[in-house]
C-alpha cells in the first residue's frame, strides 16, 4: 500500500470523509474497467463501480493494509461483478505443473510490433473484446495494472496454477484473435 494511501484511509478512518474522493479518484478507472470486463455493459459496469466504492467506504474500517488497498478494493469490485452476472459460468481446469512447464509462450509482442503503437493499442483492444471476461480480466490485470499471480489469485480467488493457465490460454486467443483480425500481417508472423 502506498504511503498516499495510508495517510487517505487514515483520514477517513478519523472523520474525513471527503478524503475518500482521493481514493476514488485514483481507482475509478480500473475498477471500472473490471466490472466492464466481467459485466460487458456500460450502464451495469458504472453501477458496479459504485457500488464497489460504497462498499469499500462502508468496510474501511476492517481494512488491515496485509495488501494493497487497490488488491483490496479490487476483491471488493471483482466479486460484486460476479455476484451481479449470475448467468456467469466459470470453468477452471487444473493443471499439473508439467504441463505449465511445458507450454510455450506465444510471442504475441513480436507479433503485434510489425505495427505503430496506436494501431498496436486499437487492435489489441479490438481482440481484448473478444476474449471471454474472465480471460480479458486476468490479462489486464497482469499486464495493463502490473498485478502479481498472488495478487491477481486474492482478487479472483483462483489459485496460482489457474491463474498462470488461464492467461496463458488467453494469451494464444488473444494471438489467435489478433491473426483474424490482422490476416495481411498475420502472414508476416508466421
């Protein structure tokens, strides 16, 4: 947990409750882009998001700073997402960690830098979009908010092998979404 936010949890621990807005402020967009990937709709993600917020401020107090506030508040914000998409069906395959051993890692960054980077980030997205929720979560979460396994494993609840498997299965889509989405480049990556 940052110092930043030590002394704004501090704060509205002790009566401040406009120092919240800080943390909000900080955390908006990617609690948001968690319930957007779990929920995939806009209006339903923004209420999430609120929601989230307001359940964090509510159980503040039994926030022990063990993690980060973000893994905390994510945690928070991931399984109010998943509470809200009943219809969400997770399948997990375990894995022995032979098989983890030996999978090869697609180059999906060699792959993609034939382009400029807004071309990159427009068709990484794109493909993003694609993918199944939890996938695109997991994959954000390490990549874009620089999460660790453990991390990512206190927000979902999955375990480590999961978590290890399941992004790197979604890294091959990912590859593989990016391939028919981009077939005149795809040829040069082969």
């Amino acid at each position: 947990m940052t110092d930043k936010d030590q002394i704004i949890i501090a704060k509205v621990l002790s009566g401040n409750t406009n120092a919240y807005t800080y943390l909000v402020n900080d955390y908006k967009d990617f609690v948001f882009t968690i319930a957007f990937n779990i929920v995939k709709n806009r209006e339903d993600a923004e209420d999430i998001a609120q929601e989230s917020f307001v359940k964090a401020y509510k159980q503040l107090h039994t926030f022990k700073g063990d993690s980060k506030f973000s893994t905390w508040l994510y945690t928070i914000t991931f399984r109010t997402a998943i509470s809200a998409n009943r219809k969400l069906a997770i399948a997990i395959t375990e894995v022995d960690d032979y098989v983890l051993n030996n999978f090869e890692d697609d180059d999906l960054a060699s792959q993609i830098t034939v382009l400029n980077a807004e071309d990159q980030k427009y068709y990484i997205e794109k493909a993003m979009k694609k993918l199944p929720e939890l996938d695109a979560l997991v994959l954000t979460l390490y990549y874009l908010n620089e999460h660790t396994t453990e991390e990512i494993e206190k927000i979902t609840g999955f375990s480590k092998v999961n978590i290890k498997v399941r992004m790197h299965r979604a890294r091959k889509k990912l590859a593989d979404s990016l391939k028919e989405i981009l077939p005149k480049e795809a040829v040069l990556w082969r």
